[in-house]
C-alpha cells in the first residue's frame, strides 16, 4: 500500500512539472510572438481630455495602419496597444504600468497633457521602456533639474520656442514697436509663453507697456482691455486657451481695440470662432504645429488621408501622433530591432526627418528642433500665414 502511494505521488510530481514546463515554454513562446513589434499608447480616451486624446490616438493609428499596410517593419506588423488614463495623472501612471508589465510594449506613446506625462516618466525610466510625446509642451517632461531623463523624448514644440517665435513674428512680420501682454495667471502654460515672448521681444528692440492677468472662468474683460487699449499697444499678445481668449476677442471687438492681437496653440479649436464671432476674430494670427491650409505636398498628402480614413478635418493633435509615429517607425528600422535600448539609441539620433509639418531633429535635450506655423485667422477660416524654421 505504502508503495502504491509513493508511486503515485511520483506520478502527480513528474505531471504538475511536465506541466509547468509546457505552460513556461508557451508563456514564453507567447511573449516573444516573432510577427508582431508590440507599441503602446497612454491617453486620454474619457474624461475632460478625450477629444484631444482620441485624436492624437486617430493619428498614431493611420500612420501604423498605412505602415502595416505596406509590409510592416522588419518583417512585422505592428500592435498598437491604447490604454486609458481617464484624463488624469494617477490613472496615467496605472495605464503606463499596464502598457510595460502586462502588455510587454518596446515603447509608449502619450500622454497628451503634460501632467499626465510627468505622472509616467518615471515609472518608463525605472523599466526603461522608452516614452515618446506627441503633444506635451512642458520643458520639464523631458528634462528634470538640469539632468536629462534618458529614456523621454517629444516631438513637439516646448512653450519656451513658441513664445521666442511669436515674439519675432511681432518685431519681423508685424513691424511692432510696442505690445500688451494679457496673461492668465492661473495657468503655467500661459505665465511660461507670456515670459518667454517679453524676453524676446525687448532683446529684439520692442518695449512691452503693460502686463495684465484674468484667471481661467473669468467672464468680463472689458475694464482691463479699455486699459490697454488707453495705452495705444501695437500688438496684444494673449497666450492662453480658446475659452477665455473667445470672450476675450468679443469684448476687445466691443471696445473698438486697433491692436493685432497674437496668441499661441491653445487658440486651436473651431469654439474660439464660435465663442468670439467671426468679425472678432479677424487679422489675429497664433502660433501652431502646422496648417491644413499648407501647401506642402507632405501636408496635403496627409489631409487627403485622414479624411479618407475618418471622413473629418485633422486637427494639430492628429497630425502630431501621426508625426510622432512615423519618427518611432524610422527609428525602430534604424535600430533594426524593437530591442527598447536600440530603439531609445535610434531616437537619440534622429536628425533632419521629413514628417508631415517639415523637418525633425532630436536635440540633446531630446525635444524635437522642427517649424512652427502662424496662423491668421480670415473671413472665420484658419489661415496659413507663415512657417518658421528655427535656426540651429
């Protein structure tokens, strides 16, 4: 009896580890599936950010989708694995946790917003898994203290350039002399531009006359703009979001205000019309990441697309995940690996890229030195004014 149980206690031993090793080697053959390069993205799908969110995502999956399409890289197609933050910092770290330990991407697009971007940093540096953003503008997300975080990187703009663009857009395009700045002081973005376009703007020989600040929500303007306008400014410069700045345009129209009024990409949303008035909003111009109204064969090429394949106009945010994954697709074929080391090695060198809104270099600080586009807005239409290309 004794040695009947023996038996089969040997038998259960040698089945539960023949199993175990038949679950570990399909585990493993599972994880490293040789067809596929597993990309992820953390965005804003709901909350108060799913618009903006859904159209980076829009963006990043045509680009993958047209990549597929043509033969995928390295010999596989690529997975584009999205994750919700919910439009907040502490989901944003959840989703990146997800994305890197149970979904086992090389790389994570997103966020869109910066503070959903710095909640993820870390956790992509501790994995080193690289994180690449589209859309966030704050210079901190990619560097921290002076130190630069080895494995963030972004292809957009950071507010510090735009500000320095809009400043000489006023003094070089304009002719301005002299300028308001009307800043909302609840805002970092808008305090940073409106810091920024000062500095540039008295170093070129301009003289800011006044500085005045509203706070997000406020709804009458009219006393500090009937101040401005007393002061005779040649240029307003307003870098702050599309709500406030509509009512503000409205109320500056009432007055009767002369000066070209300027403002930076938080202007981009067909509510700043709607909100304002067509009349109120004509011969103002704002800095952007690109025109739909470009000429540029690379620009037109990418509208005619994204309205096939969504049947809508591409905004700046769709035309940035689309640009931010066609810089990850060239760099993943440079390092002819999806190894995340080689990739982040790849991005590293990324140096004068055509991408849909021009030319894309990766600077030490790895934020992307590219153009700028300003735009007039005429006749209630978004205009292309001019492109800017930064010095080096």
């Amino acid at each position: 009896m004794r040695e009947n149980i023996h038996k089969m206690v040997y038998l259960v031993l040698t089945l539960t580890i023949m199993s175990l090793l038949f679950l570990g080697c399909g585990a493993k053959e599972n994880s490293s599936n040789t067809n596929e390069i597993l990309l992820g993205g953390d965005y804003e799908l709901t909350g108060g950010l799913a618009a903006v969110g859904k159209q980076t995502v829009n963006g990043i999956n045509l680009a993958i989708k047209q990549t597929n399409d043509n033969g995928g890289v390295l010999g596989k197609k690529i997975k584009f694995i999205v994750a919700d933050n919910k439009s907040e910092p502490s989901e944003a770290a959840n989703a990146i946790t997800k994305l890197i330990n149970t979904d086992k991407v090389k790389l994570v697009f997103g966020s869109v917003a910066s503070s959903n971007v710095l909640a993820s940093v870390q956790i992509a540096e501790d994995a080193k898994i690289p994180l690449i953003t589209a859309t966030a503008t704050n210079p901190t997300v990619t560097v921290d203290n002076g130190e630069v975080r080895k494995y963030i990187f972004r292809t957009c703009f950071i507010d510090p350039f735009q500000g320095d663009i809009m400043a000489n857009f006023a003094i070089n395009t304009l002719q301005a002399k002299t300028a308001a700045i009307y800043v909302d002081s609840s805002s970092d973005y808008s305090k940073g531009l409106a810091t920024i376009f000062e500095q540039n703007f008295t170093k070129h020989g301009g003289k800011v006359l006044l500085k005045e600040a509203f706070l997000q929500k406020d709804q009458d303007f009219k006393a500090t703009l009937t101040k401005i306008k007393a002061m005779n400014p040649d240029v307003i410069f307003i870098p702050a979001y599309y709500e406030e700045v509509g009512k503000i345009l409205k109320q500056a129209s009432d007055l009767g205000v002369k000066a070209k009024i300027l403002g930076t990409d938080g202007w981009d949303d067909p509510k700043l019309i709607e909100i304002a008035g067509i009349s109120a909003v004509e011969g103002t111009y704002f800095s952007n990441h690109y025109s739909p109204q470009d000429t540029d064969p690379h620009v037109v090429k990418f509208v005619e697309s994204y309205r096939a394949e969504y049947n809508q106009e591409p905004s700046a945010l769709a035309v940035l995940g689309y640009d931010a994954a066609l810089v990850v697709i060239d760099a993943i074929k440079r390092a002819g690996s999806d190894d995340p080391e080689k990739i982040r090695q790849a991005l590293e060198e990324t140096k004068d890229m055509q991408i849909t809104t021009g030319l894309l270099s990766i600077d030490q600080n790895h934020n992307s030195i590219k153009s700028v586009v300003v735009v007039e807005l005429k006749d209630g239409q978004q205009v292309f004014k001019e492109k800017i290309v930064p010095t080096k």
